[in-house]
C-alpha cells in the first residue's frame, strides 16, 4: 500500500457520502440558507467539487477545469473562475443551484477526476511541493489530504447540519 491507496480511499468516500446526502433533496432544500454567517448546501456541494475540480485540473494538469471544458458554468449559468474560497458571504449566500441532478453530475466527474490523477501519478510527483493559494507550498499529495479531503468533509458536516435544520435525516 502507498500513499496513493489512501488518498485514493479517501476521494472515493468523499464522493459517494456528497452524492448520498444530496439525493433525495429538492431545489428549495438545496438552495435555503439558514440564518447567520452560513450558505446553503448546494453552495457546500458546489465548493467541494469546484475545489477538486480546480485542483486536479487547473493546478496540477495544467488544463482548464471541467466546470469550463464540459461548459458547467454556463448549465449553471454561475460565475466562470469563482469557487468559493474567498467569496464574499453574501455572495455566497446568494448562489442558486438551478438543477440538483446536474450538480451531481459534476461532483462525480469532478471527484472522480481526481481520483484518476492520484492513481496515474508517480509517488514521487505527489511528492513535489505546490503552491496552494491561500495556504502556501506543501506537496501535491497533501493537497489532497488537507483541501480536498478533509475540507470536503469538513463542509459534508455543514451540509448534515443543514440538512438536520430543515428536518431532514442525514445520511451519515
């Protein structure tokens, strides 16, 4: 077992746990936004796979993310390079997911793009140290580990409390 198993496992989970919680919700679900400084659990859903989506294909692959390449943006029609971090709140409160399925779609294929990458990258390339804006340098696989994993499922816990807000039984 290597690192990349665990990363690997990791992504994988993240994927399957996103789509679970998000199944079954309607729009107006999706979209409410719970008094005080928190967003919606379609902005949580949107973040997740943004993030991955950017990491795994701007950052490393060096290639447009798929939110632009499969022309997610305009589906959405949501802002081009935004993806949440650093987004003004009240921006983010304010952001509409227009159709659940497709949401889905793009958490799978953007998740499940970075699962492909860490499979087909050399150890020793996940070790190469990237910058990370706003976090700093650290190597690619720690990327992976920190923004990716454990901030993914850091907002899968937003998106449980959210749920758990509306009366509506989580699935983890």
């Amino acid at each position: 077992m290597d690192i990349r198993d665990i990363l690997v496992d990791g992504i994988e989970q993240l994927s399957d746990w996103l789509d679970d919680n998000l199944d079954g919700l309607t729009l107006e679900q999706v979209n409410w936004c719970p008094d005080g400084r928190t967003v919606s659990i379609g902005f949580h859903a949107w973040h997740i796979t943004r993030t991955a989506d950017n990491i795994t294909n701007f950052v490393f692959r060096k290639q447009p993310p798929i939110w632009l390449s499969e022309g997610y943006q305009e589906k959405f029609d949501l802002p081009k390079n935004p993806q949440g971090t650093g987004m003004p709140l009240e921006d983010a409160r304010q952001l509409v997911i227009s159709d659940l399925g497709l949401l889905r779609e793009y958490g799978r294929k953007a998740l499940a793009a970075s699962v492909d990458y860490v499979k087909s990258t050399p150890v020793e390339t996940l070790a190469e140290i990237q910058m990370v804006k706003p976090l700093g340098e650290m190597p690619q696989w720690r990327v992976y580990r920190q923004v990716i994993m454990t901030h993914g499922f850091m907002h899968l816990g937003e998106i449980n409390t959210n749920k758990g807000l509306q009366g509506i039984q989580f699935s983890i």
